[in-house]
C-alpha cells in the first residue's frame, strides 16, 4: 500500500510518500524530520486547525471571526460547522474569549475584540 501527502508544516510543500510493506513504512520525498511526523499523523489521524465565523447581533459586525485553540480530527469538521452555525454571539467579546467549548478537547475561541456598542 502506498499514498501520498502533500505535507503542510512549512512552505516546502514536500510531497510525501508512505509506503507500507510487510508491516514496515517507509517514508521518503520529505525535506525536514517535521514532514516524517506530518506524514505519519495524516495516514493514521490527520486533524486540522480550523477558523471561520459566527453570527452576532451587532449591527456593525455581523460575523466574528473564530478558530480553534488546537487542532480537531479532520473527519469532524462539518460537525463543527454544524455546531457553529447554531451559534449566535450577544454582547461584548474579547480575543481569546470562548464561544465554543470543548469539542474533541479544544474551544473555538474569538480572533478580534468585539467592543464595539449594538
């Protein structure tokens, strides 16, 4: 069995080929040791950092930009659309502030100060 990845960790871009034979992987067309471990993450359990927005009820800012504080297995990102999506946000925000809690251990957080007056 082989695949190949294009690896995202830097902007090398490698494309990255796993190869398993008997048992044993093989991992070549990598140009740094970080793109061994990016490739072997995404065979097994490729996960993914993810932002986007949420709806509020400001006038001035209908849509706050949020991203997750850490990375969610890539299979579960249209579940967290989904839960987005049911979101509104009311009332003042700060950057870092929670607007979603744990989901597969990491929180969607807010990526700008909404301090702004309704």
């Amino acid at each position: 069995m082989s695949e190949t990845v294009t690896c995202i960790i830097c902007p090398n871009s490698c494309r990255i080929t796993v190869e398993e034979k008997n048992g044993v992987k093989t991992i070549a067309g990598n140009q740094c040791k970080r793109g061994i471990v990016f490739a072997q993450n995404e065979i097994t359990n490729p996960t993914r950092s993810f932002t986007t927005t949420v709806r509020t009820t400001s006038k001035t800012l209908p849509y706050l930009p949020v991203k997750t504080n850490g990375e969610i297995p890539k299979s579960e990102l249209f579940n967290l659309v989904a839960k987005l999506n049911k979101i509104t946000v009311k009332g003042k925000v700060k950057c870092g502030d929670v607007v979603l809690q744990d989901f597969f251990g990491v929180s969607v957080v807010s990526c700008i100060d909404m301090t702004l007056e309704y």
